[in-house]
C-alpha cells in the first residue's frame, strides 16, 4: 500500500516521529510521550488509523490495537518511503540566540527543509552553553526539529549538531554554495546551475562581528542580503531558506 492509498481510505489523521524498524504485521508499543499525546491530548481509541514515522525516510500506516493507563500498542499494516524532502540539501549555521527565539529559528528551517543544523558560538554571541545545560537544551532543539517534522510531513529529523566555534563549522565547510547573511550587496543567485547543497550562515542578533564576516570570507562564504530592513535573527533563516529553496530547491 503507497501513502496516498493510506491517506484516501483514512483521510486526515496524526503523525508521530517514533524511531525504529516498521514491518508489516508487527506491533509497535509507542513511546511515552507519542502515547500519552495520542490518548490524553487526542483522545483516539482503539482502532484508530496513525502514520509513524522513524526519521529515517520510512513511514507506516498503522492502528490503534491496546491502550492502557500507561501506555499505547499499534499494528503497522502499511510501509512506504517517505517524501517531503528538498533536493537541495541545506546545512545551517545559526548564531545561538536567547529564548524561544533558537526554538522559532529552528522550527521553520526545518518546515522549509534544511538538512541539518548546527547551533554556533559566534564573536558577538552572548549565549554560552556548559555541560549538563548543552546537553539538555540540544535534546530540546532535536525535539523541535522532530515535531517540525511531524506538522510538515518530513520523514527524515535533520540532525541538530551539538553547538562549536563558528571556526570549527568553517573549517568544516564543503558544500559548493556557501553564503552568510550580511548588509551587503550579494549577487548569490546569480548562478546558472543548481547545486547538489549550500552553506547558511546566520550571525546573532547584531549581526556577525568583522573577524567572524571575515573568516567567513575567507572560507569561500559570499554575503547575502535580505533587502533594506533589518531582520531578526530568528526570521532571517526563514526568508533566507525560502530564496534558497525558490531558485535552487522546491519551492
């Protein structure tokens, strides 16, 4: 059975990410969090249709067959490669931002399909992040990224990399098209052929300070600017992936 098969005879109905193997016929206890959702928050009962999804490409058509106080049991009766996904892969550089600000940035880069996204520690950055503090805020982000996925139908949960040096994310850099935002005239599209991924780098609010703009330069980053109007660092990934994904990807 394909997805839209799936979709046609059960029409609207929830997905969840839950990582692991679908197979037909098998039973899937879901995780507490995906359980307590589809009993507590949805109130569905046994019987219902769901979509899984693992993060890795593979969706499952699957049913309600238990419930309990604790827990929730389904039957997968379908599997399908997912879709959803940009051909062009992008892999973002987001200048660590304070509050929910990191949250919204992450959310919609991925709703507009980045591939992956690495959280940096930049000159003007004034968030730092410790051990059990980096750990636990990097579980949230991957959350984030994980129930982006669940709204905009991705299969796949771009990873969100543990937060380095903006040095180290440079250093690092081979994608064909590099850019970072900054109030400059840029002419990054240009371009006549599409490439296979890109390089976003987007600086803290501010914008990114003259060493880092100029490692960035040195590392084959062009600049890119949104227009006249300052924009957060929260929005400017947005509109700067929309671009990407308009002249090169999907959109």
């Amino acid at each position: 059975m394909l997805a839209a098969d799936w979709y046609a005879r059960h029409g609207k109905m929830p997905r969840l990410y839950v990582p692991g193997v679908f197979r037909p016929g098998d039973e899937v206890v879901l995780p507490e969090g995906p359980a307590r959702h589809v009993t507590r928050v949805l109130r569905l009962g046994e019987g219902s249709p769901l979509v899984l999804f693992d993060g890795n490409g593979q969706e499952a058509g699957v049913r309600l067959v238990d419930i309990g106080r604790k827990q929730a049991t389904v039957s997968i009766e379908a599997v399908w490669p997912g879709d959803g996904e940009s051909p062009l892969a992008v892999h973002l550089g987001q200048a660590i931002s304070k509050g929910d600000r990191m949250d919204y940035a992450i959310q919609k880069a991925v709703e507009l399909g980045v591939s992956a996204i690495t959280p940096l520690y930049t000159e003007r950055g004034d968030v730092r992040l410790k051990g059990d503090r980096e750990a636990k805020k990097l579980a949230h982000w991957q959350a984030v990224a994980a129930s982006a996925c669940e709204q905009s139908g991705r299969a796949f949960v771009p990873p969100v990399n543990p937060p380095i040096t903006l040095k180290v994310w440079l250093e690092a850099r081979q994608e064909p098209l590099r850019l970072m935002l900054h109030l400059a005239t840029g002419h990054a599209f240009d371009r006549k052929e599409r490439p296979a991924s890109a390089a976003l780098l987007i600086g803290p609010e501010g914008g990114l300070g003259e060493a880092d703009v100029a490692s960035a330069l040195a590392a084959g980053f062009a600049p890119l600017t949104l227009g006249p109007r300052v924009l957060r660092t929260e929005t400017a990934p947005l509109v700067a992936l929309t671009l990407l994904q308009h002249h090169f990807g999907d959109l």
